[in-house]
C-alpha cells in the first residue's frame, strides 16, 4: 500500500510540474496571440498597443481551456519519465508497489484540475471573453478572435410597422449588442421598405437603437443617420438563446440558458454540448493521464525517449481529434449531446486502464 508521504510527495510533483508547463504555454500563446492579433487590428481607428495588449490577455483563460488536456499529457508524460530516469519509480515497484496505486495520486490531481478549470477557470473566461466581444466591436473589428460567431446571424421580428430581418457581423453582451448590423425592412407587400446598416445596435426597453447609420430607401438616395430608434418585440432571453456563443455563457448559468431556449422553441445543442463536455472534462484529462502512463511507466533507457513521447503525443492527439469530431456531432445535433461528450473520454478511459492491466497484471 502507498503511504501518504510518497502519495503527497508524486501529488506535488506532478502539480507543480503542470504548474510550469501552464506558465510556459501560457507564455508562448501570449506572445503568438497579440502578435497575430496586432496583425489583424493595428489599422483599425481605435486599436492601441494596450488594448491589444489588454485583448490577449482576457483571451488567455478560454485558451488555456481548450489546451489543457495536452497540458495533462506532456506533464504527465514529463513526470513520470523523469521519475524512470532517477529510478524511483523501480525503487517504489521494488517496495512492492503497483503502478495503479503510484498513478492514483496523478490521475486524482488530474481530476481535481479539471474540476478547478470547470468551476473557476470557465465562469472567469465567460466573463473575459464577454468583454473581449465587447471591446472587438467597440474598436471596429468585423469578425472577432475566439468564441465569436463563424457566419452573420440573422434573426426576424413582426411589429406594427411589419416584418424587419436583423443581421450583424459581429456580437457583444451575448447578442444584445450588434456590431456592423443591417435591418432590412418590408413593406405590406412584401417588398424591401428600406435598409439600415448601422455602426452598432443596442436591445433596450423593446427598442433597438441604431448609432452611425446609413440609410437606403426604394426611391430615395442614401443618407446619414446619426440615431434611430425601431420598435421591437423580441425578448433579451429569446436574443441571447439565438444569438449568444456558448463560450460566453458560465459552467452554472448553462442549465437555465438551456432550459429557456427549449421554451422557446430553439435547438439548444450548442448550450447542451458545451454543458456536457464541460462535465467530461476531468474524465478527460484523467483519460490523457492514462495514455501518458501507457508509454512512460516502463523503465526506458535513454535512446528511447523520443519515440515513446511521440507515441504519447500521437495517442493524445487522436483523442483529441475523435473529441473535437463528436462535438461538432452534438452540436450539430446529429447525435445527442450526452453520447457525444461522454462517449470518447469513456472508450479512451477504458482501452486505458485495460492497456495497462495487460502491461501490469498480465
């Protein structure tokens, strides 16, 4: 049986070597993010270094969220080789004890890990990728950088004044803010009435307020509008359910979101996809820590090193892959999200622990 000191100290040492490669990823995707950000936005009129600067930065937590499980992989990896190298993996088999018993420490930090980026990581990246919207389209960006929408959303409304279908290029405060936005209204027979394109448009008090607008009507020239007000019936819940990114929505306000845009009418499997996988998530980088244990647990010498590391990281990478297909799968509804969350992290924890039990215990 392990005793609680050597359990303590692999806990700590794998903690603290995820720790390093965290700073160091977070480091590298810093420096890669303003760069390529600063490429995209620096002729833009209300781009300054420090918003660019400002801007990376709130996008770190949504990154590091989607590079986590690779960062459970190599530091899992990293651990356990350099634990090989300094034999003290033989001296605990010697002692008598199992593999399973000196990958519990590491498997249960992984699980804590993922428990700590669902319940503080994600709600804080919600948060910062909101503003990070906000802050896009406030300097004039068309189609912003992580969690933004991939086509122009389009919505319609039925007023007394008829039928106006609302579209944008980009979306803030979870589609109540319109970035680039276009109102194309008709007339009782059906015909273009006129169409707006204005700089922004804001849902308030059953109003949309338009700012910077360009007006085009049948039989008249454009002109310039500087605010207009147009009367609408849309509910802010029934925009946000249509119009928000589900990377923009906390861990905890998922199960209301889904639960009002059902009552709507609406497919919520995009809420419902990014709920479930949130909750796959600590299975998953337990998962990555078993793939890392299936190519580092044997005592290796040094020329082997590099192949079993790629072998480790080819192992990952699939994983990875089979999970990103299966939730775009959920999403997309062809299958229901639970099945497409869960589905690959159980399989791989599976051929895991039934990889090593034959490496192990025959």
């Amino acid at each position: 049986m392990i005793g609680v000191t050597l359990w303590r100290y692999l806990f700590k040492r794998y903690i603290v070597m995820t720790g390093w490669f965290v700073l160091g990823i977070l480091a590298i995707i810093y420096m890669i993010d303003f760069t390529e950000f600063s490429n995209r936005a620096s002729e833009l009129p209300g781009y300054t270094i420090s918003i660019g600067l400002l801007l990376s930065a709130l996008r770190l937590p949504n990154i590091i969220q989607a590079t986590m499980p690779f960062i459970i992989l190599f530091s899992s990896m990293s651990v356990l080789l350099v634990l090989n190298r300094k034999y003290e993996l033989v001296v605990a088999r010697s002692a008598g004890i199992s593999a399973w018993q000196f990958l519990s420490p590491l498997c249960g930090a992984s699980f804590l890990i993922g428990v700590f980026m669902v319940t503080a990581v994600n709600p804080l990246s919600s948060l910062a990728l909101s503003s990070v919207q906000e802050m896009e389209l406030g300097i004039g960006m068309q189609r912003g950088t992580v969690g933004t929408i991939e086509r122009t959303p389009w919505i319609r409304q039925r007023t007394n004044e008829g039928i106006t279908i609302i579209g944008a290029k980009s979306i803030a405060r979870r589609g109540l803010l319109l970035g680039q936005a276009t109102f194309i209204r008709f007339n009782d027979e059906g015909g273009i009435a006129e169409r707006l394109d204005a700089r922004q448009a804001l849902l308030e008090n059953e109003h949309w307020v338009l700012t910077d607008i360009v007006r085009v009507s049948r039989n008249s020239p454009p002109e310039s509008v500087e605010r207009l007000e147009i009367a609408t019936n849309l509910k802010p819940e029934f925009v946000e359910e249509s119009l928000a990114s589900p990377q923009s929505i906390s861990f905890f306000a998922l199960p209301r979101k889904i639960e009002v845009a059902r009552s709507f009418g609406l497919g919520a499997n995009a809420f419902a996809m990014q709920y479930q996988s949130l909750l796959a998530l600590p299975l998953l980088l337990v998962a990555m820590t078993l793939i890392a244990a299936n190519v580092s647990l044997r005592f290796i010498r040094f020329g082997q090193s590099g192949t079993v590391i790629l072998a480790g990281i080819l192992a990952g990478f699939l994983l990875y892959v089979v999970t990103v297909l299966t939730k775009s799968f959920g999403t997309a509804g062809v299958v229901p999200p639970i099945v497409a969350a869960w589905l690959p992290v159980i399989v791989a924890s599976a051929l895991g622990v039934t990889v090593l039990l034959h490496k192990e215990d025959g």
